[in-house]
C-alpha cells in the first residue's frame, strides 16, 4: 500500500545515495589529480628526472664547447695543428698525395663518445588528461551509489528484525 510516509523515506534515502556518490566523485577526482594528474606527484617527480636529464646534457655541452673553443684557439696560434687539421680534413698542399683507408681499419679512438646527440625535449606532463580523470572519479561516484543503494536495502530488512528482537520480553539466549 502506498504510503507518503515510505515515499519519505525512500526519497531521503535516494537524496542521500545520491549525495554520497557525489562527494564520492569529488574526493576520488581531487585524490586521482593530485597523485596522476598533469600537476600531480607523479608528473611531479618526472619533470624532475627531465630537469636532470637537461642538466647532463647542458654540462656535456658546455664541455663540448670549451673543447672547441680550445682547438680554434690552438689552430689559430699553431701552424703545425693547422696543417694536422686540415690534412685530417682531406685538404692536402700542391704535390702531396692523400692515401684514405677504409673506414674499418680507423682508430675507434677518434669517435668521441661523451657528445650529446639526443634530442632535448621538453614537452607536456605525463600525467593523466582531466576527461580521463572525470570519466574515472564518475565511475568511483557511481559505484558508490549503488553500494549504498544494496545495502540501505539489506539495512533497512535488519532493521525490522531488531525492532522485533527488542519488543520480545524474553532474553535472547544463544547455545555454545
């Protein structure tokens, strides 16, 4: 039978579901953006690695720099390591001769390996984008409504069953 009392009721318990899947949504969204969001800790600790990445890179630059800074420093007060230069650039005086060997049979020694080659990229966050974040945190509020929707059911079919256990006069005696 229809009763506006149990409508109510029913009506306060939906509200409340409902308002509970919305903080729900709230928390999970605020919780999800600090820890993977694009401002997060987790972005956070990647731009910090980034940030060590570009300051390696900027140290092995620099010393790249005053290496080349030395030689033209050394070409242009030596004639001797001008000549070297050039010869080792293929350039050769009137009358010489250039002999090249393969490639194979050059000394691995000349390829300098502490230049920097890789690009420096700086670039967006690694943190999750806000749609996915929402689309997340909603089905956490969503979730949680319908937890709370099945157990208010089961609660109030509890509930019923105290009130009868504490109209009984009787104790309750249970066997061991």
């Amino acid at each position: 039978m229809y009763s506006p009392h149990s409508s109510f009721k029913t009506s306060k318990r939906l509200l409340g579901s409902l308002s509970y899947g919305l903080f729900s949504f709230l928390i999970a969204y605020c919780f999800i953006s600090v820890v993977a969001g694009k401002a997060g800790i987790l972005a956070y600790k990647d731009l910090a690695l980034q940030k060590q990445r570009i300051q390696i890179a900027i140290y092995s630059l620099q010393t790249q720099n005053e290496n080349k800074m030395n030689t033209i420093e050394e070409l242009k007060s030596n004639p001797y390591a001008a000549a070297e230069m050039a010869a080792a650039l293929g350039y050769i005086h009137q009358g010489e001769v250039l002999i090249t060997l393969p490639e194979s049979w050059r000394d691995a020694g000349q390829i300098k390996n502490n230049e920097v080659n890789t690009p420096i990229l700086a670039g967006e966050s690694t943190g999750l984008p806000d749609p996915l974040i929402r689309v997340m945190s909603a089905i956490t509020g969503i979730l949680v409504f319908l937890a709370i929707q099945l157990f208010q059911y089961k609660s109030i079919e509890q509930s019923a069953k105290r009130i009868s256990l504490e109209n009984r006069t009787e104790p309750i005696r249970t066997q061991i």
